[in-house]
C-alpha cells in the first residue's frame, strides 16, 4: 500500500476548518476523494482551499490547526 503525500501550495496558516466552532473538513483516519477539501490556508487575511488531490483512505495530518507551513511542506498523507 502506497502514501500519497498532500503538500502545501503556498506559505501561510493551516486551518482544518473552515470556522473555529464547526468540525474539521476531514479528521485522521477519514476516507478522501481527489476533490475533498481537506483544510485551508490564509495568507495575509486570504483563504485557499487544500483539496486532497487524490482518492484514499486514512488520511493522516502531519501538521496541527493553526500551525504556519511552508510551500511544499507535506501537510497529511493517504493511503492510495
């Protein structure tokens, strides 16, 4: 069974959900579809959505809400 690795597109703040009172987009061990949004990082105050990018299952994060994360940075893993 393979990993697939979820990256970072840009610097910025992870968020694993949209607001602080709702439940994250996906919690680790979740099944994922390519076009799963699965957190989101802000930048100076701007929001882009991180899609999964690939179909697996128990996706497991890497990094914690809130945490800053460089471009490229390997923000969760699936299993393919």
């Amino acid at each position: 069974m393979s990993k697939i690795e979820i990256r970072s597109p840009l610097p910025g703040t992870f968020y694993r959900a949209s607001s602080p009172d709702v439940p994250p987009f996906k919690a680790d061990g979740s099944v994922v579809a390519s076009g799963d949004t699965i957190g989101l990082i802000e930048v100076m105050k701007t929001f882009q959505e991180i899609p999964a990018g690939a179909d697996g299952k128990n996706i497991q994060f890497l990094v914690e809400n809130e945490e800053p994360v460089m471009a490229g940075q390997v923000i969760a893993e699936v299993e393919a």
